[in-house]
C-alpha cells in the first residue's frame, strides 16, 4: 500500500485502510498549514509523532506534542499548522462512509484553493 502525494504543505502517506477507516502519516514542514476545512463523511482521530502540532478545532486552538491527540468530529471545522523549525508528523484515523479526497470542504487556505 504506503500510497504517496505531495501536497503544497508537505504529504501524506496512505499506511492502511478498509471498508470504513483510512490510516494516514501527515507530515507537514515547518511554518506551513492545512485549509481551514471540513468532512460530511468523516471523523478523524489525529496523534503526533514527531515535532508540535497547533490544531484549530471549532473556535478553539490547541498545541499538541508527541503521542498527544485530538478527535475531529463529523463537520467540525479545523486546521493544522506546523510552526516550529522541523517537520511535524502525525498519524491520521479517518472513519466514516465515505473516506475519499474529495470529501474536503475548504472554508480557507493560504495557497489560493478554496
């Protein structure tokens, strides 16, 4: 499996998945963020690895270290960004009826793809 893709914010790379749930290994590099975005078919349970992740869930902002996590409900609003000097990794549960790339709702995202 081990799927790969770039993303302008670093990649993601596809470590397992099923009938219902998609395992990911996030890495973004520094001073670079996800859109600020939502699923209608998806949680997601996030769990750093390496580095500090900041996370804006709903209205609220978190720092999470290594082996911290946080659970993204279904059509919550939320980003990631990575504002130290090194990469941040995270590994990324997604469960849901729908688990494809194009269950992403952009609401804002600073490389213009909204």
């Amino acid at each position: 499996m081990n799927y790969k893709e770039n993303r302008p914010w670093g990649s993601f790379m596809i470590l397992d998945e099923g009938n219902c749930f998609k395992v990911k290994r996030i890495t973004v590099n520094p001073d670079q963020k996800l859109s600020l975005q939502y699923h209608n078919h998806r949680s997601e349970h996030w769990t750093v690895v390496e580095g500090e992740a900041t996370v804006t869930l709903g209205n609220k902002t978190f720092s999470l270290k290594t082996n911290e996590s946080i659970y993204i409900p279904l059509k919550e609003k939320h980003s990631l960004a990575n504002q130290g000097e090194s990469v941040m990794c995270l590994i990324e549960v997604q469960y849901g009826d729908y688990l494809g790339e194009d269950d992403i709702i952009r609401l804002k995202d600073i490389y213009g793809r909204v």
